[in-house]
C-alpha cells in the first residue's frame, strides 16, 4: 500500500526525513519511499538532521541510524522525540540489550536491522505515519474541543449574564427594578454611614396616573410610563440611578449628593416631564411630584429613608403636584 493510499493530514502528504551518513543507504531508502508516494528530505549527518528539525517543517517520521559523528544518532532522536506527533526509527547494523534499551527510553517507535528489509520498512513507515497522524489529529480535536467548550463557557456566561439582568429590570420600562433598588440602598446606606458622604433617595410619582389610565385606558397608562422612564434616562448623571419601584412610582438614588445638591437636577427632571404629552391626547401633559430624603441626614437604614421620601412626596402632591419637596431632618420643608 502506498502513501497516497493512506489518510492524508488535513491536506498534507506524509514526510519522512532520513539520518544516515552512508550515502548509498540514504539514496536507496529515500527511492524506495518516494516510490511508496512519501514525500522525502534527506541528512547525511546528524548535524544536517538538526538543521531540518529545527525548521519550519513538520516531519511525520524520522528514519535514524545511531551510528554518526559528531552528532550521534541518539542526540537526533532526542531533538525530534520533541516534537509533538513525530515518529522516530531507529536504523543500525549493530544490534545490542544497550541499544534497544536506550531505543525504548528514547521513546521510538521501532528498530529495524541493516541490512534492512525493505518490506519490513514499508510496514513500519506506514504506522508510524499512521501513529503520527493519531496523535496530531487527537491534538486537533483536543484543541477543537478546548475552543468549543471555551465558546460555551461563553455563551454560558452571556445566558447567565442576560437572566441576571431580567431579574433586576422592569419589563414594561427597562429601568432597574424594586429589587435592584433595595441591593442599591443598602450598598449606598453602607457607604455613607462609613464614609460620612451624603446619599440621597428622590421618590418619584406620575401625577394622576389612575385618571389617565380611567379617560385613556392602561395602554396609554403604559405608554406614558415609558415616555417618563426615558426622560429619567436622559435626565439623570453618570453616577444616579433610576429604578422603577412599582406602579406609576420610581426611585432615583443619587450618590454623594445633598438633598440641596439633588433639588436642581429634579427640578429639570420636572421640566422635562412636563413637555410630554399624553400618547394618545397631545393636548394633555405629564407631570411627577418628588419627594427627596438623604442618608445620613434624615434617615439611617433602607426602611427610614423610603417612609421619608414618600412622605415629602406626598407633601408635593399636596402643595399642588409637580414639584420637588425636601426632607430635612425628620420633618419636612
């Protein structure tokens, strides 16, 4: 059976380089494998072996004798043993225990006597290649297999990062939910009463919201919802946060800031709300009522500084709605 009879690698046809520094053994092996259908380089001297070793090309199976100078046989074997997927056979006139022992620690794949028996050859040659096509195709999958698992991981970690995120978001809005909001307030409270740094909590309420849902029906009441919550978007700085808290109330978490300091941007927040129209009666306009409250100042725990905002937010409903109204220090301004 000849190569071209075998499995090629991926596209590449066997190669097999021959060690020996009698030029008419080299010469005689290297017609019999190119006739097999081999591709063959030759070295007539270990020296010239390293040499093609150390290149860029792949051989799939190194014919050695052990017999050479100055480079001995087995200091090629060794090189070429490094080389992940290549076979090596040995080749010598001079058959010994210390040989064949040295052979099997080297790690070859076979010892053939000189002089050699060229069908004995051809057997060799053909599974050694076959091994060598074995271990660099299981070295393919392996890597293959590395890469998908790598992609999976991946793909894993999106899937997870993506269910993670519908727990923390409102469905209808796209804002942060009631949930985030509480991990965020208890981070924020923390931070605060460690640092000292002011943190301050804006309740939010869409004025008249059951109105607009009874005249103009709960599409409309959403719609509406969504109109403000991208409002709060665009409104808000790189550092707050806006969540929804349920209903037609939300929650702005603005950190390292004053009530005082907090006042302006809700005020804008304010303006701009109420230059959206109702979706479906652009003659009807949006407005919210806000209720501010910080840590440390008017509260210390999660509980205490909602029930205040809520309270200053109900104080705004009742001064008239859309406006922004202060908690200060447990009572309201």
């Amino acid at each position: 059976m000849g190569a071209r009879e075998l499995d090629r690698f991926h596209g590449e046809d066997p190669r097999i380089l021959v060690v020996d520094d009698n030029l008419t053994v080299v010469e005689v092996i290297r017609e019999h494998l190119l006739e097999w259908g081999y591709e063959v380089t030759t070295a007539r001297s270990g020296v010239e072996a390293q040499k093609h070793l150390e290149s860029q090309q792949r051989y799939h199976v190194v014919l050695a004798d052990i017999r050479m100078s100055p480079v001995s046989g087995w200091e090629v074997i060794r090189q070429a043993k490094e080389i992940e997927g290549t076979q090596v056979v040995v080749m010598t006139g001079f058959i010994s225990l210390d040989n064949s022992l040295e052979a099997i620690r080297h790690g070859v794949f076979d010892f053939l006597e000189k002089p050699l028996d060229f069908e004995r050859l051809r057997r060799v040659v053909r599974n050694a290649v076959r091994q060598s096509h074995l271990i660099l195709e299981n070295r393919r999958l392996v890597e293959e297999l590395e890469r998908k698992n790598l992609d999976l991981e991946s793909e894993i970690d999106k899937v997870r990062e993506e269910l993670e995120e519908l727990t923390i978001r409102d469905e209808l809005t796209g804002l942060y939910n009631y949930r985030y909001l509480m991990n965020l307030l208890e981070q924020e409270i923390s931070r605060s009463l460690r640092y000292g740094h002011p943190a301050t909590l804006a309740m939010i309420d869409l004025d008249d919201f059951k109105k607009l849902n009874d005249t103009y029906g709960h599409s409309a009441g959403n719609k509406a919802l969504k109109a403000i919550a991208t409002v709060f978007r665009d409104s808000i700085r790189a550092a707050d946060t806006v969540c929804r808290f349920g209903g037609e109330e939300f929650a702005v978490v603005l950190p390292m800031t004053t009530p005082e300091q907090a006042a302006p941007i809700l005020d804008r927040i304010c303006q701009s709300i109420r230059r959206q129209n109702i979706p479906v009666d652009p003659s009807q306009h949006l407005t919210i009522s806000v209720g501010v409250a910080a840590c440390p100042r008017d509260a210390r725990d999660i509980d205490n500084l909602i029930r205040l905002a809520d309270q200053a937010l109900y104080r705004a409903k009742e001064k008239g709605k859309d406006r922004v109204v202060l908690a200060t220090k447990g009572a309201l301004q």
